[in-house]
C-alpha cells in the first residue's frame, strides 16, 4: 500500500508544481491565494511515513520523504515567514536558493528512483513528469539581459 500512495504523492506534487511554474509566469496574484495549498502535502507525506514504519519497508522511503517535509518547511519559511523573494534574483539570494534547489532536486529524484523500484512504469511516469516540470520552470523565468 505504502508504494501506491508514495506513488500518488510524487504524482500530485509533480502536477502541483508543473500548475505553479505554469501560472507563475502571468498568473503571480492567483499562485499567492493558493499556493499555501502546496504545503497541505505535508500531511499525505506524514502519512506515508507512518505506513513505512507500520508495513516495515525499507527506511529510504522515509529519508525521501524526510526530504519532501524538510522541501515544504523550507518553501513555507521563505515564503511565508520570512517572506524571502529569492527567485526573484537568484544570484543576489544564492544563499537561500542552494539549500532550496538542492531540497527540490533531491525530493524529485527520490519520487523517480523510488516509483521505479516499484515499476518501470511508474518510474518512466516520475521521470516524464520532473522532465515537463523543469521545461515549465525554465519558460516561466524572465529572460536575463546582459
């Protein structure tokens, strides 16, 4: 059962994130009324770990999904505590972004490598949906003039 609901999880948050880097770009005021909603993943994920324990799997489930929690504290702190607009110019605010980016690749990679253990399908899914969200987080940048 663990496996399905990682599953769901990766794919949900892939969709949520491919949504953000979408309507990012045009749609600023919209993502800031529900982008809060991103972090109500933390409670599937909680969840997930809770089946790693009770069904016995192994503990890399929980160390990715340890990633995905520390991913979404992270986005809540800068956005929403903080209120940190780092993406706004990332190498003024490298320091804020490295620990970010190197949290969402990481919670990425472990949806992919994780669902493929399972299933080649499933992992070639993972892979084709981080594949379009890199794509829609790269056009949904400004263009940077030198």
């Amino acid at each position: 059962m663990l496996e399905v609901y990682f599953f769901i999880l990766g794919i949900v948050n892939s969709i949520f994130l491919i949504f953000v880097f979408l309507i990012r770009k045009n749609r600023l005021a919209i993502l800031q009324r529900i982008g809060w909603a991103y972090l109500l993943l933390a409670i599937p994920a909680a969840y997930c770990i809770f089946l790693v324990v009770q069904e016995q799997k192994t503990a890399r489930y929980s160390i990715f999904l340890g990633i995905f929690l520390a991913f979404l504290l992270l986005e809540w702190l800068y956005d929403y505590v903080l209120k940190i607009n780092f993406r706004e110019n990332l190498r003024k605010h490298w320091k804020w972004g490295v620990p970010y980016l190197g949290l969402y690749y990481a919670m990425n990679y472990g949806f992919v490598v994780m669902s493929w253990k399972t299933s080649l399908v499933w992992g070639l899914i993972m892979l084709g949906l981080f594949i379009i969200q890199i794509i829609a987080n790269l056009w949904s940048h400004p263009k940077i003039n030198k």
